[in-house]
C-alpha cells in the first residue's frame, strides 16, 4: 500500500513539473490579455446580435403566419354567412324580410370590414 502512495505522489510530482514549467514558458502580457479579452467579447457581441436577429425573424414570421391563419378562419367563416344569407334570402317571400336575415347581413358586413383591416394593416 505504501509502495502504491509512494509512486503516486512521484507520477503527480513528475506530471506537474513539465506542466507548470510550460505554462512560465510562455508570458502573457497584459495588453495581449485586454486583446484577447477584447476579441472574444466582439465575438460575443456578433453572436448576441446575430442570435436577436434570428429571433425578431421567426417572431415576425410567426406573426405573420398567425395572421393569414386568423384572415382564412375569418374568410371561411364569411364563406358560410353568406350561404346562409342566400339560403334564407331564398326561403323568404318576396316582399318580406326577417330579422334572422337583418342579423346575418349585419354579421357579414362587421366580419367583411374586420377583414378588411387586417388586410389593410398588414404590417
């Protein structure tokens, strides 16, 4: 056992030597620290605005595709007002106009003007 301890103390002792012998080898100065640190915040910095870029891209993307999504719901669903729209229109008389008609033609022309100014504000 001791032989064991004895050989590892002289194995770090030998390894640490040549590395500690490398590391005064080689003198850093102060400027060339500030330009080391320098370079690599530039980098960061490149990289956070890169990286705020990207994400301002995808958020508009998705504000993007959030919109057209909400103007195809709100056109279908114009689509089917007016359907039955006619279809009333078609069971009425003549001369006759019934609330439910009023109500649906009302209904189509606030979601037609809603549309319409998404559309219109598009960004």
């Amino acid at each position: 056992m001791l032989k064991y301890v004895v050989v590892l103390i002289l194995s770090l002792t030998l390894f640490a030597i040549p590395a500690n012998s490398q590391l005064r080898a080689v003198p850093a100065s102060v400027q060339q620290r500030q330009k080391i640190a320098a370079e690599r915040e530039a980098t960061n910095n490149v990289f956070s605005s890169d990286q705020h870029q990207l994400l301002q891209q995808e958020l508009i993307a998705r504000v993007v595709a959030d919109r057209q999504s909400q103007l195809r719901l709100d056109t279908e669903k114009l689509v089917a007002l007016t359907a039955e729209l006619k279809q009333h229109v078609d069971k009425a008389g003549a001369n006759i106009l019934s609330m439910d008609v009023i109500k649906k033609a009302q209904e189509i022309q606030k979601l037609a003007k809603s549309v319409q100014d998404k559309m219109r504000n598009a960004y």
